[in-house]
C-alpha cells in the first residue's frame, strides 16, 4: 500500500460513527410537540452538529417560540434528559453499518484516529457502544468553548495527535462540521447527503456504500485535489 499524504482521520460522532442524530431530532420533537409547531427531520439538518445551546436558538428561530431565559433553561436540561435516555439503551449495536471495518482498515494501516465531536455526552456513547479504545485522541463538547462552526474541536484533535490540519482527514455528517473542517485547513469527507454537504472534498453516503480499501483509494487521491 503507497504511504497516504493523511496520517490520521477524525471523526464527528453523532451521524458519523453512531445514529445519535437521530435521537437529538426525537428528543427536540418531542419538545415541539409538546409547544404545538411543527419540527421536520428536514428542518432538524441545520441543527446538527450545533451545540446544546445553538441548537435551541436554531429551534426557536426555526417553529417563532419565545421562552424567557429561565424556560430556556429548563428546556436546554429537558432535553439532555430525553436524550441520555435514549443513550441509556444504546448498544455496540448502534454502531453505523460499516463503520468498524473501516476503523479497523485505517488502523491495519498506521493512520491515527480520533473523535471530534460538539457533544457533551460523547464519551458515554463512546462507552455504550464499546468505541472508545478504537481512539488515540477524543475530544468532546466539554473541552471546547467555541461549538462547530468553528474548527476548536478539530484542531484541538489534531493538536494532540501532534499533527498540522492538512496531514489529517475529517469525517462530517453536518453542514456546520463541514465548514467547521475547512475553516481549519482540514481535507474533509461529507458522510451524508450531497445536497447539504456539498462544500466536503468528497462524500460518501455512508460507511456501508464503500469498501474499506475503496474509500483509502478515494481518501489517497484527494490530495491533488484540495485547495486548503
Ligand atoms: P449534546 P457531533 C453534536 O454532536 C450533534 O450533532 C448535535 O446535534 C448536538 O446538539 C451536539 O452534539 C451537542 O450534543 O447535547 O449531547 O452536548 O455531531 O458534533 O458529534
Ligand atoms: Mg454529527
């Protein structure tokens, strides 16, 4: 196998690695159901990635709710309720399809991983799903104070893999993680839609579409191509 020009790949979590997406958009619906407005899974693409925080301002600009600061409070921990409740029953079977192969691929061949994600419970969904010694570096939302779109959580990744943005590849499930990575000078892989990752360096669907010396073919290639 030629030596790649990447000598590690980071990697979001929610979306990415685990479904968890999905779960943060149940828990703001059941918050919206319960206000009477309408909240699409479509809609819910602009949240993604976002912190706890920006994700309600996004939610009221989206349905035109008004809470007074205390309400927002309470609804910032309501919702981390209903979400850790979902965590609770999540397995290493939450796992994407495809996902491990491919850690296990990247690691056969000496690239360095990490997780790079906004979320605070990033860790216990590292541990549930049994992920966490897969990773050299994790970095989660308790360690940041500035949430994607900025590059913070990646470029503290890459700083403790000691390595400079352009020798690592990101892996991104949210338009704001998208931009997040290029703001860093980081290559970066849409794992998703096209539509609404456009701006990544290449996509992919999901880990299950590719195989694993498939995607190192595409990932190989990718460097002639970046504009950092
Ligand atoms: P929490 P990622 C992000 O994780 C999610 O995409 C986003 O929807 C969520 O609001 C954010 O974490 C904060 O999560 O409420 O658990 O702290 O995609 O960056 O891994
Ligand atoms: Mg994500």
């Amino acid at each position: 196998m030629n030596k790649p020009f990447f000598q590690a790949c980071i990697f979001d979590l929610d979306g990415v690695l685990v479904n968890t997406a999905h779960y943060h958009f149940l828990s703001w619906q059941q918050i919206t159901n319960r206000w009477k407005v309408t909240f699409t899974e479509q809609d819910n693409e602009s949240l993604k990635g976002l912190s706890r925080e920006d994700s309600l301002s996004r939610l009221l600009h989206i349905t035109g709710k008004q809470l007074t600061p205390a309400e927002r409070e309470q609804t910032l921990i309501e919702k981390n309720e209903l979400f850790r409740q979902y965590l609770t029953q999540m397995t290493p079977d939450d796992v994407l399809p495809g996902v491990t192969a491919c850690l296990r691929f990247l690691k056969e061949n000496h690239i360095r991983l990490a997780v790079a994600s906004s979320s605070k419970n990033a860790r216990m969904v590292l541990q549930k799903t049994e992920l966490t010694p897969w990773f050299d570096v994790i970095v989660d939302g308790t360690e940041i104070e500035k949430a994607k779109p900025d590059p913070e959580v990646f470029l503290k990744a890459a700083a403790r893999l000691n390595i400079q943005p352009h020798q690592a590849i990101v892996f991104e499930d949210a338009k704001a993680g998208v931009e997040a990575a290029l703001a860093g000078g980081f290559c970066c892989v849409g794992v998703g839609q096209a539509d609404i990752l456009q701006q990544a360096h290449l996509i992919i669907p999901d880990f299950a579409s590719i195989s694993p010396s498939d995607l190192w073919i595409s990932l190989s290639g990718l460097s002639a191509d970046v504009k950092y």
